[in-house]
C-alpha cells in the first residue's frame, strides 16, 4: 500500500467508525427518551404501573431450578 493510499483508507477508517459511534448513540438517546416519556406517563397515571412479582424473602419460597 502505498502512502496516499494509507491516507484515503484512514480517512474512510474515520468516517465509517464517526458514523458507527453516532449512530449507537443516537439509539442509546432515543431509547432514553422512550424511557423518559413512559415514566412521566406513569407517574401521572396516564398508563398504569407495571406489575412487579415480589421478591422472596426466605429460602422457602425461592423455587428450585
């Protein structure tokens, strides 16, 4: 490879990996604010709240696998 080569393949190096990077973070933003919208909506009682299994609190009532 020569020189100008190295230079034309780290450029689109670049761009690919800028690219790649944004777009997860844009992904991760979106995802957030879905996240963001459900809780205020849940919290004004828009939507109800999910339901959540309790917890066991002793050996007896964790199941055996």
């Amino acid at each position: 490879m020569s020189p100008d080569n190295v230079k034309v393949v780290l450029r689109k190096v670049t761009e690919i990996s800028v690219l790649t990077w944004l777009s997860l973070m844009g992904l991760v933003f979106i995802g957030n604010v879905i996240r963001m919208n459900l809780w205020i909506l849940r919290k004004h009682g828009y939507i109800k709240e999910k339901e959540r299994q309790p917890l066991a609190t002793t050996a007896d009532e964790r199941e055996d696998v």
